[in-house]
C-alpha cells in the first residue's frame, strides 16, 4: 500500500479526482483559497524552469569532452534525430486526428473565477530562451577549455538541482494539479472531456508501436540484420519498464536483453545501451507533442500553429537529451518551450504535467524499447569501420 502511494501517477490521479470533485462543488470563498494557492505553486513551478534548463542542458554538452569520439558524436545524432523525428510524426498525427476527436473548449460556461487573495510575484531569474543558450554556450565552452572546476560546479549544480525537483517541485505537483483541476471543474472546461483524454493516451500508446516499428525497420536497412534478432529478446525489458517508469532503473534488464541478441557488437551493448537509456527518449516526446496539441484544442479552442510545433520539436530533442531521470522528466525539462512557444498558462501546464504522468512508464517502455534499434545501427556502423582498417 505505501508503494501505491508513492507512486506518482497514482498520486496526480487522486489529485485530479479530488480537485475535480471539489471543484463541482466548491463556493467563491473556498475557490479564492484555491487559485491563491493554485498562483504561488505556479509561480514556484515556473521560477525553477531556467534552473532545471541550465542545470542538465550544461553538464550533458560537457560530457561530450573537447574531443568527443565521433562514435559518441554518432550515437547523439541518432538519438536527436529519432527524438524530433518522433515529434514530427505526432505533430502530422495530431493534425490528422485531432479534428476528428470532437475536442471542443468550453471555458467559462459554468463559473467565472472569482479574484485571487493575493498575488505573490515570483519572476524567474532568466528567460527560458536566455537559459538554454547559456546552457549551450557554458556546455561547449567548459568542453572545449576543458575546465575542469567549471565542469565540476556544472555536476554539482545539476545535482542541486536535481534534489530540488525531486524534493520540491514533484511534492507539491500533485497539490497544483488537485488546484488546477478544481478550478477547471468549476469553470465547466474539463469534465466533459476525459474521455477523449482517455481516448488520445490509447491513440499515443499506438504510436509508440509505430515508431519502433520505424525505428527498428530503419535499423533493419541499414545493417541488413533481421530486427527480431534484437527486438524478440526486448520484452522483459518493456514490461520493466513500464512498472518502474525509468529508464535508468530499467538499466540492468536492458543490458541483459541486449545481450541475449547475436546481432549486436558487445563493446556497443556496453557503449549504446546505457548511453541511449540516458539521451534518447523518443516515446516521451512522441506523447509530450501529441498531448500539447491536445490540450491547446481543449483548453484553447484550436491547434498550435505548424511553425510553432516545427520550432518546438527542434527544440524538444534538445531538452530530451538533457533531460532529468525522474518521472515525467522530459515535459518537466521543456514546460519552458510549453510556455514560451506553445503559450501555455497555468492550466494548460498543469494538464500537460498530469496527463504526461498517467502514461509515462508506456512512453519509458518505448524508450527502451527502441535503443535496440540505435544500439543495432551503431553496431553495423562499428563492424563496417573495423573492416575498412584491416
């Protein structure tokens, strides 16, 4: 029972019965405590997006070392590329069948809300835009200048940072969605539409299977290696994933399946396996893509605009690669590209973050899954360089 509860999916769901249930019923007096509350623990959640931006974007590009392999150059490349190819897929699924779901915003048809106690202004230290270019620029000159005291600090940051979110901003997630929802509830905007939730969450679990079918058939070409050779031996991997929702914990089952495969190098199992458990994270972006635009139909009455999710899709295999290794960690890496590209509010954010959180250990499995795949092309690519130097 005490693992039930301290799981977060669990949690946010709870959260959201809960403030929906309130919501329907809740008066003025009880709805201005509520987006009181609602305001601060957005304002905290906000304040740490350029921290959370800096504190993984930084230390992911010094990994890379002033003189990267170019195997590790490589395997990048494919990671970002299956990453924002993933996003691009879900954005022409979503603008296929998204229209046809009868996704229609109805705010503001029960109740207005009423004005908040009060209004505690927390601005964050940089834009979000201004945090990831440092990131990129701090990252690539601490490589090449191989500082190593700057390199260090970066680590400790990101470590810092790394506890404030666990310890901070995903305890008190589930009171900003239990807010969030209440006041949706009592505006009338969400009820009606947790089916179709419902409903997209199974349309993205079946685009998970379609893009490591891609991903696989891709490696499949490009090796001229039958794919089932690595991918038959993936099953425990995938339902350990789905129990444990990360993919580091996931780690050892992963290593132990690709082991099993006889189409892959050994020195790449122990290069690509781990390596890609940590940047590629296809599955997640895949679903944080096709849930904004689903959101942005629900909560703002049409689809993002095609250059915008072009623009956030590039983005988004950036933050994928840097992203933390806690549950939900890459929509929590890029709420920033949610609010700044995408124009979310709190709500949009809030129900972004829940419905994420619902299905993340499915779009981890995809994750996992799929660097089987990567691991088989890096293979390939290392046993055609070794037999060029003989």
């Amino acid at each position: 029972m005490i693992k039930i509860f301290n799981n977060l999916p669990f949690r946010l769901a709870i959260a959201m019965g809960l403030g929906i249930s309130v919501g329907l019923f809740a008066n003025t007096a009880v709805m201005q405590v509520v987006i009181t509350v609602q305001n601060l623990l957005s304002a905290v959640i906000m304040f740490t997006i350029p921290l959370i931006i800096i504190g993984f974007i930084a230390p992911s590009i010094t990994h890379l070392g002033g003189n990267a392999s170019r195997m590790l150059g490589i395997a990048l490349l494919l990671a970002y590329l299956s990453s924002v190819g993933a996003s691009l897929f879900s954005v022409a699924s979503g603008y296929a069948i998204l229209p046809h779901l009868n996704i229609v915003s109805e705010t503001g048809v029960r109740n207005t809300l009423p004005e908040m106690l009060f209004d505690l202004k927390i601005p964050p230290v940089m834009s979000v835009m201004s945090a990831l270019v440092f990131s990129v620029f701090a990252g690539l000159a601490a490589a090449w200048a191989r500082a190593e005291k700057i390199i260090a600090a970066l680590n400790e940051f990101q470590g810092m940072v790394l506890l404030i979110v666990t310890r901070i901003i995903i305890p008190i997630l589930p009171f900003f969605i239990a807010c969030t929802f209440c006041s949706l509830a009592y505006q009338g905007t969400i009820t009606s539409q947790l089916p179709v939730f419902v409903a997209v969450i199974l349309i993205v679990i079946v685009g998970h299977f379609i893009w490591m079918a891609f991903l696989y058939s891709l490696a499949a070409l490009y090796s001229r290696k039958n794919p089932f050779r690595v991918l038959r031996h993936y099953l425990p991997a995938y339902l350990t994933a789905i129990g444990t929702m990360s993919s580091a914990a996931t780690l050892p089952v992963a290593l132990g399946c690709a082991k099993k495969s006889d189409a892959l190098r050994r020195d790449m199992i122990d290069f690509g396996v781990p390596l890609f458990a940590n940047i590629h994270l296809c599955g997640s972006v895949l679903t944080e893509t096709f849930f904004v635009m689903t959101v942005s139909l629900a909560l703002y009455g049409s689809l993002p605009s095609l250059a915008s999710l072009i623009l956030f899709s590039v983005l988004l295999g950036v933050f994928a690669i840097g992203a933390p290794g806690v549950p939900g960690g890459t929509v929590m890496a890029s709420l920033g590209l949610i609010v700044s590209i995408l124009d979310f509010d709190a709500a949009g954010t809030a129900l972004m973050l829940t419905i994420f959180a619902l299905q993340d250990s499915f779009g981890t499995a995809c994750n996992v899954t799929s660097d089987g795949a990567l691991t088989l092309i890096i293979s390939e690519y290392s046993d055609r360089k070794a037999k060029k130097h003989k």
